[in-house]
C-alpha cells in the first residue's frame, strides 16, 4: 500500500492500486492505438480538467473533509 508523506490521506488498498494500474495500462494501450490528432483532443481535455481542478474552491482537504473520506483529528482537551 503507497500514500503520499504529509497528505492526510488513507493508505490506497490493494484493490484500489489494482484498479489504477488498470486503467493506466488501458489508458497506454488507447494512445498507442489512436493517431496523433486523437490524442491532441485527449490532452486538451486533460488540461482543462487540470485547468477546472486549480480553479475548484475547495481546497482538497475541505474537499475530503466534505465527502466524509478525510479523518479530521479531534484536538486534546
């Protein structure tokens, strides 16, 4: 299980890795299938989800805190 130091995030699980890695290697297979201007449309599209993303009024730990999927910890006393 992997997670990122400092994000306050849950350990990723097997399964969830899993899934990842599926996706990305279908993902890959797609681009080496698809010609050139296919995959230009494909980044435009990612750089605006990316664009949306850093735009997003939340930061990702309201984001988080709001889905219910981010421990908060309580404070001593």
């Amino acid at each position: 299980m992997t997670t990122q130091k400092g994000s306050g995030l849950t350990p990723l699980s097997k399964r969830d890795m899993d899934e990842r890695l599926a996706f990305i290697r279908l993902y890959v297979k797609k681009l080496k299938e698809n010609p050139d201007d296919v995959f230009r449309q494909q980044v435009k599209l990612v750089n605006s989800f990316l664009n949306a993303a850093k735009n997003f009024p939340l930061t990702k730990e309201e984001y988080l805190k709001l889905k219910g999927e981010l421990k908060v910890k309580k404070k001593p006393g």
